[in-house]
C-alpha cells in the first residue's frame, strides 16, 4: 500500500489528513512544532499572528466543509477562535494521531518517482508521495531603500502587540490587510503614526447593508465576472467615496484586480488625524524617512507589512526548486515536473481559504487513488496536468508577485470539481 508525508499541521496539512483518511489511504504528518494550528498558533516562533488579529472573511463563508464554525463566533472571529476551530476541526476527525510533533521535515528529495524525507531526528523515511502544507504567510520580504534607518526596524511577521508602539513615533510600511490592522494599532498607541504606501487600494467595508460583505456577494446578485468590477466600483463609491480627501492615493487600477483590502478603521483613523498617509520611501536617513513627495518625518520604528516570499526549504534543500510564478504549477497543486509531490495553501483569492482547502483535497485524493490504480483516469489527468490554465475566470489581476498564485474564487472552486468528476469518470 502507498504511504504518504504530509508536512505540517496547519489548515491545509490537517485537511490533507482528514482527506487522505477518510479515503483510507496511508499517511503520516510532521509538525516541527508541539501542536496543531500553523500560523494561527502564536506560541510559534515564526508567525505572522497578531493580538488584534482577525479573519478578513466572515465565519459563513470560511469553514472547511462539512465542519462549520461555532454560531456563537462572531461575524469576523478572532485569531484565537480560528486558532480553536482548527483544532477542534483536528479533535473531530480524530488527526493528532496520525501526527509526529515537534519533527521537522529538513529535506524531501526525490528517487524515481518516490521521495526519501529526512526528518530533525535524523531518521531518513521513503515515501510515495510528499503533501507540503506548510503556508506561504512566514518568509519575510523586506525591500531595500537608499540609506539607513538607526532607530527600530522590522517585519510584521515579528510584530505581536500594540503595547509595543506605546507612545513612540511609527511608521508602517505596506497597506496589505495586515498592514491596515498594524496602522490602526499604531493609530491607537502610539505617539504619532503613519502609513506608507506605494500604490492606491480599494477599501471594502465589512459589512455591506447589515451583512458581512463575503456574505451578500455570495447570497445577493451573481454577477458575471467581467461586469462585477464595475458595480463594485460604483457600490464604493456609494459606501465609501473617494479616499483622496484622506491622503490616500488613487487606485490605479480596477476594484478586484488585486487583492481587497477589509479595512475601514483605517479610513477612521486617517479621518479623524490619529494617522497620516504617505506615499513610497524615497530614502532613509537615521531617524528620519524622507518620501517620494519630498516629505520628510522622524520616526522611532518602521514596520515593514511588506509581505512574504512562498518558499518550500525542505524542498530546496532536496534539490526541488519550484518557480515563484506558479507557471510550473498544474491548478496551483500540481508540480509539472513532479508527478508525485502536490502543494496545498499556495493559492490567494478574493474569498475564504479553507473551502478552496477542502476542495483541493478532495481533487487530491481522487488523483492519489488514480495514481495508485495506474490506469486510464491518471493517463487522462496526466495529459491534463500538462497543459497551461488560466485560473482567473477572466478577471484582470495585477502582475506582481503577490498575484502569482491568484485564482478567481468562484472560478477556481469549479475548476477544481470538473477535474476531479473528470478524473473519478475515468477511473469507471
């Protein structure tokens, strides 16, 4: 019987687990850390959890399948409530004891179409296939600017508490949603603060006439994909108007062609002077930070909310070196030169993660069986995996690397049924 490793137990190596057992195929999980939840779990070392930190997408809209979150939670839960549904999500379907904790995978190499997975301990374990759910939220991108900053400098990813920014002179750079969540704590504590940003946004409430704003795009009008920019456009304008009577920049592009930003307590803040807006660093010099409008502040901390490069170092260290552009990716899964690895989580989206989750597991399982059965509905998936696909259902996106692995909800949740039904068809 064919056995695989899973690595890490965060959302997506947990629903891999649930996935792979239900299916009845043998597997083990390494997490290098003592329990459950990824980057949800703030006793880790390297997270980019914060106290104030909530989920951009509503508790509706965002649970596994078949396994809902609490009623009781509120409409956007907490990082600890997330952090106790993913565990309870574990206790539910019973994982922890297909887990190996505090074991870190250090390197997967591949043999022929098997893998040899060297763990922390030393062991070396072959497998059939390596599960990598490791997140992509937790390697910091830190851009470089003409000159030094002498005073205190970091990532958000190091980033834990208001209470670190009381009374000093900050500046956030980055206007990412947790950029937004950071400058309003800033807004709050600190001394004096300011947000710098490279580029306009788009700010959607969180609510859009009484519901969680993913939750009436889901139930109310189904707009087809080329039209809903548009309306959204026009529905902002109504809801929140034009955010260059804060000091922001303009959007230079359309509504949904980059990722949304969930946050109108900045808008808040900005308006009512508990923080100002900037536009790109020009240059750095001791304390102070001169800016793209010649603009010029003296700052105690900068913040860089400037986020993460998706990396894989078990992978690396075995010789596996995957492109940052995710064109050698097959639906965002699938390695096209390594049939037998498959990478879960590498995927942002207008919506929540853990259904998008949930189906790429069940695509997953379906395609190990297939695998497993070598016959005619592999041959037909592999003839598939080949062939480029575009998973934007016609949107635009911006071309950047945050938008590498960007997929249209909607779009890419069907893409992923009608290859499963394609593969399961075959297989009969």
């Amino acid at each position: 019987m064919a056995r695989y490793c899973i690595i890490g137990a965060g959302p997506s190596g947990l629903a891999a687990a649930r996935a792979l057992s239900e299916a009845g195929l043998g597997f083990d999980v390494f997490e290098q850390h003592s329990d459950v939840g990824g980057l949800w779990d703030a006793n880790r070392a390297t997270t980019p959890v914060y106290e104030s930190a909530h989920f951009i997408s509503s508790r509706t809209q965002s649970a596994f399948d078949d396994f809902p979150m609490p009623a009781d939670y509120p409409d956007y839960p907490s990082w600890q409530q997330i952090l106790d549904y993913i565990r309870a999500f574990a206790d539910k379907y019973e994982l922890r004891k297909f887990i190996r904790f505090e074991t870190a995978v250090v390197k997967a190499q591949p043999v022929g179409i098997a893998w040899d997975v060297t763990l922390s301990t030393g062991e070396t374990l072959r497998y059939d296939g390596v599960i990598a759910g490791v997140g992509h939220d937790w390697d910091p991108v830190i851009p470089e600017y003409p000159g030094h900053f002498s005073g205190q400098s970091y990532h958000t990813l190091d980033y834990r508490s208001a209470a670190e920014l009381e009374g000093k002179k900050v500046l956030v750079v980055g206007a990412g949603n947790s950029g937004c969540d950071i400058a309003c704590d800033a807004a709050a504590r600190a001394s004096q603060s300011w947000i710098s940003m490279r580029r306009g946004y788009w700010f959607l409430p969180k609510h859009v006439f009484g519901q969680p704003t993913d939750a009436f795009f889901h139930h109310g009008p189904q707009l087809p994909n080329w039209l809903a920019p548009s309306m959204l456009r026009i529905l902002l304008r109504i809801l929140v108007g034009d955010v260059r009577r804060f000091g922001l920049p303009k959007p230079d592009h359309a509504p949904l062609s980059t990722h949304p930003i969930m946050n109108t307590q900045l808008l808040h803040h900005l308006a009512h002077g508990d923080i100002a807006a900037k536009p790109d660093i020009a240059e750095l010099r001791g304390r102070s930070v001169r800016f793209t409008d010649g603009s010029e502040i003296e700052a105690d901390v900068i913040l860089w909310a400037t986020g993460f490069t998706p990396t894989i170092p078990c992978l690396d260290a075995g010789g596996v070196h995957l492109s940052e552009s995710g064109e050698d990716f097959y639906l965002n899964i699938f390695p096209r030169d390594y049939p037998t690895l498959y990478v879960l989580g590498f995927f942002a989206t207008a919506g929540a993660a853990y259904p998008i989750l949930s189906r790429q597991c069940a695509l997953l399982t379906s395609v190990l069986r297939a695998r497993e059965a070598n016959g005619a509905s592999i041959k037909a998936f592999d003839e598939m995996r080949v062939k480029p696909l575009a998973l934007n259902g016609g949107m635009r996106y911006l071309k950047s690397p945050r938008h590498a692995f960007y997929v249209q909800f909607e779009s890419y949740l069907k893409e992923l049924d009608r290859v499963r039904t394609r593969v399961e068809r075959a297989a009969h």
